[in-house]
C-alpha cells in the first residue's frame, strides 16, 4: 500500500502575528513553524498503518526552501521520501492542483481536515475531484481492511460510520492518531531520507489576498458580584446588548 501525507507548513500557534507592507504581507520574523496540527494526525496514522502492514509513507509539501526543516522532520517521525513542489501556496485551488499532479497511483492521501492559517478545509474535497476519487472529512479513525477503508466521521450532533473502496483521500482529526515525537534515531536518518524537489504545474490563481487585519483587542473585563444580579442585567442589556 502506498501512502501520500501532505502537510502544511505554519506558524506555531503561540507566534505572534503582525503584517508588513500596509497590511498586505505576513511578516515571518520570529515566527517559529510547525507542522500543521491536523496533518500531524494523518502523519501519525499513516505511521501507524506502516508499522502494521508495511506500506510506504511519502510526503508532500507545497511551499519554497524554508519549508524543508518541516520536512525533514515529518521524516524523522517516520515517512520514508518527501516531495517538495517548489511554489508559494497562494490559494486552495492551487495547491490541491499541485497535490493532484503527484497523487496519481496512491493507494490513501491523507490530510488535515484544514490547515491552521487559512481554515479553509477545501483541499481534500479539490483533490479527491481532480483525481476522480472519493474525498472523506473530518475522519476521526480509518482502519483498513483489504482495499476497503472503514472510517468514523464527525458530522453535526454525532458521528457517522462510513466505508470506501481505496483508493481515496481523507480529511483527518483527532483522534485518529496520538502525535508522535521524532526521536534520536528518527532525526539522523531523516537527513539522508530522499527529499525531491519539483517545479510546480500550472494552475489559475483564483484569490488575490488584498490586505490582512488583526482582530480587535480584547475589551476591559468588568467584575460583577455574584449578589448584583439586577447590575449585570443591565449592563448585558445597554453595554454588551446581548439581552
């Protein structure tokens, strides 16, 4: 069975954000990066199906040269290559166009169900249209039996039990998977683990970012006895309004 994990390179989510150029670009100084959360977890899982019926792991990165210690430390967890399509991801549609190219004769395509600078939680969707195949998000456990995939998925107010027939991409979340940690020996080989790097293919650029915004700051906390019930009435009514 092979496998392609496609991981996204963003900013810890302890970084403090701030923009450059009028708003218009995100400024990266200080900022530590990170495998997104989420891709961590189908990471984690497709580790885990390695181990238990021997496949072959790659994974896929969209992004320039800064995003290769990302990499290299998803194989350090345990993928055996990684493929690095060499382009700034501008926008979902791109980048699931980029996925797409080198997808083809993967057996499970396995994601985040979103990424933790956009959200927008579209990718999967887009690639498993470009390729013809079955798309499954948010996935909170995958099993595999034969060609057949079992999965629970978290819908509104529950979950959902769900089959497919491989091959196919899924969305993924906890707790599909416990995050694994790099270790000693993980690390010094991921260093000779090979890495491609490939030119993108064309595709159309359908957002343009115009400008960023911070949200508004936080509002002054007001203290309210919990015996003055008649004043926290009324400061919900003509202050907060939400009575």
């Amino acid at each position: 069975m092979k496998i392609l994990v496609c991981i996204s390179h963003v900013p810890d989510t302890t970084s403090k954000i701030a923009f450059t150029e009028n708003n218009t670009k995100f400024d990266t100084t200080g900022v530590q990066f990170i495998i997104g959360p989420y891709d961590d977890y189908a990471l984690a899982r497709a580790i885990e199906l390695k181990e238990a019926s021997g496949a072959t792991v790659t994974v896929i990165n969209v992004g320039l040269a800064e995003t290769e210690p990302t990499i290299r430390k998803a194989l350090a967890i345990g993928a055996d290559d990684a493929i690095r399509v060499n382009a700034e991801p501008s926008d979902s549609f791109f980048v699931a166009t980029q996925i797409a190219e080198h997808g083809k004769g993967y057996d499970l395509i396995l994601m985040g169900r979103e990424s933790i600078d956009y959200n927008s939680g579209v990718v999967h969707a887009m690639v498993g249209e470009m390729l013809g195949i079955p798309s499954i998000s948010p996935v909170m456990k995958l099993d595999i039996e034969g060609t057949k995939v079992k999965m629970s998925k978290e819908i509104e107010g529950g979950k959902e039990q769900v089959e497919a027939n491989m091959p196919l991409v899924a969305g993924c979340q906890e707790p599909i998977a416990e995050w694994k940690i790099p270790n000693m020996r993980g690390i010094m080989s991921a260093r000779t683990k090979p890495l491609k790097v490939v030119e993108p293919t064309s595709a159309e650029q359908l957002v343009a970012t115009q400008k960023y915004e911070l949200p508004a700051p936080k509002g002054a906390v007001k203290m309210i006895s919990a015996e003055n019930v008649a004043e926290l009435v009324t400061l919900l009514k003509t202050e907060a309004k939400v009575l």
